[in-house]
C-alpha cells in the first residue's frame, strides 16, 4: 500500500499525479515526475532542447527540439489513478511567459494562476488566510494556468556561457597582448622622439 502511495506521488514536489498539469512524464533514464516540476526544472535551465533529470542528470531529449508536454506518461501510473484521470488533457507549455496552458479546459474550470509548489513566507495569520483561499480556489475548479517561473535572461545566459568557454580566454589574451604590443609602440616612439630631438639640438 505505501508502495502504491509512493508511485502516484511526484518525488520531488509529493503532490499525487493527475491528468493534467501533474501529469506522470517518463524520462529517458526511467525516472518519473509530474509535469510541472519538469516545466519549472526546464525554465530554469539554459538549455533548450534537452531536460536533465534531478536524480540522475541524464538528459532526455524533448519532442521537436522543445515540446515538454509531448514528453512520454508513465502508463504504469496512470492505471493507479482514479478512472477518470487515466487519460491526460491536453498542455501547452509556453516556456518564455513560464506557464503551463490547459488547452481545452472542461466545464467547471476557472481560469485563475495557480502555484502548488511555492508560497511566500507569511505570518502565521496570513498564511492561514492564504491556505484558505487557495482551497476555495480549488474547490471552484481546475486551474487552467500554472505559473512556473521565467526563464534566464538570453542575454545574460550568452555571457555566462561566454565566460565558461575557450572564446573567452581568447578574447582575453587578444585584449592583452594587443594592449602591451600598443605600449611597446608607444614607448618606441616616444624614444625616437627624444633620441631625434636630442640630436636635432
């Protein structure tokens, strides 16, 4: 029975798996997690058209260079889960705004953002009031986004990659051999220029 439990569990977030955004994904290495850990692994990730796996890090390769939602299920999984959800929804996964999209949201739905991941740190009154909330979100139905988070800036991932690779280090030998070549110059100059004057007086 505590097998059966762990299975329907998504390992890193211990949410039970569903149909939709938590949806049980196989990876190539075997592994299995829940859409939506995936999608927020992947936004934080500087590539592209690879996943890599938080147990093992072997990378999976991701349908037409960047579709996670086309990613395999754990068929497994889903003939433990309730009849009704032994038959995944349809997710689109827009990795620049950060969010997972229900693409034909059933009757019922609501529209609302939701997070099952990460709350704000909150008094304990506050936080109470939140836990509430989102419970009476819930009950009104199945949210049809999910805000997983955005990714790096390119920008700023160029650079970094930049500076882990063989370019920056040329780059910045060129800048320092062409400053001291230019110093070289520099003082040559100035001593034919003295040297000239000396003799020219």
């Amino acid at each position: 029975m505590e097998n059966d439990m762990e299975d329907t569990e998504c390992v890193v977030c211990f949410c039970k798996y569903d149909n939709v955004f938590k949806t049980p994904k196989l990876l190539s290495c075997g592994h299995t997690f829940c859409l939506e850990c995936l999608a927020r692994i992947n936004v934080t990730s500087l590539e592209l058209k690879s996943l890599s796996c938080p147990v093992c890090r072997e990378l999976t390769n991701l349908p037409h260079g960047r579709n996670l939602p086309q990613l395999g299920n754990n068929q497994d999984i889903f003939r433990k889960l309730p009849p009704e959800m032994q038959r995944a929804l349809s997710v689109r996964f827009k990795r620049r705004k950060g969010k997972l999209v229900l693409k034909k949201p059933p009757p019922g739905t609501t529209s609302l953002a939701k997070s099952s991941l990460t709350l704000p740190t909150l008094k304990k009154q506050d936080r109470q009031a939140s836990s509430n909330l989102q419970l009476g979100t819930m009950d009104q139905g199945l949210a049809t986004v999910v805000d997983v988070g955005r990714p790096p800036s390119r920008v700023r991932g160029r650079l970094r990659r930049m500076f882990r690779s063989d370019q920056c280090y040329y780059t910045v030998m060129a800048s320092i051999i062409t400053i001291t070549v230019a110093l070289m110059l520099m003082g040559i100059l100035w001593t034919i220029d003295v040297v000239w004057g000396n003799v020219i007086h």
